[in-house]
C-alpha cells in the first residue's frame, strides 16, 4: 500500500521535487531519511517558529515510512487521501479556469 501511495504522490509533485524525493528514496539512503525525517518531524511541532512549518510533519512520516514498516499502512492512507484531494483541487481550479475564459466566436 505505503509503495503505491508514494509512486501517486510522486506523479503530482513538481520535477523538482519528484526527482529529490527519488534520490533520497533510493536503497541505501537510509542514514539520510532517518535522520532527516526524524529532523522533519520535530521542526513540525516547532510549526509556531516563522521558519519551519506544519507540512515538514507528514514530510518527515513520509521519510520515516520507507524504513519502519509499522508506518507503512497509516502513512499509505494518509498520503492516498492527499494525492485525491489535490487532484479535486486541481480539477476544480481547471474547471473554474474554463469557466472564467470569455467565449471566443
């Protein structure tokens, strides 16, 4: 579920960032996810400073879930309830683009 999940999140996000997340996502990178996400989580519940916010939080779960497989299942679903909700998103802004563009005769 957690891999199925990912690969969908990934198929939203921006080149970028995509292809950030497939280096770091790699094998081997363990002793980079752990710690970071570990870094992620803890600067989430510090979300009242300026700098960090409330979205390094399931970035962090995120990055823990490839190597705790216990994370796995939450995770998984977390992430397949964000990916629809920013496809409706993203069909409803294109839906209201649509709309707003004047007809051409």
């Amino acid at each position: 579920m957690f891999e199925g999940a990912y690969a969908e999140l990934v198929k939203e996000l921006p080149d970028v960032v995509a292809r950030a997340l497939a280096r770091i996502s790699g094998p081997g990178m363990g002793w980079v996810r752990v710690p970071l996400g570990i870094v992620f989580i803890v600067g989430g519940f510090l979300s009242f400073l300026p700098v960090l916010g409330i979205e390094l939080l399931p970035l962090g779960l995120l990055l823990l879930a490839h190597d705790i497989p216990v994370l796995h299942r939450p995770v998984g679903t977390a992430t397949l309830w964000l990916v629809q909700q920013v496809r409706t998103l993203k069909a409803y802004a294109r839906s209201a683009r649509n709309a707003a563009k004047p007809a051409t005769h």
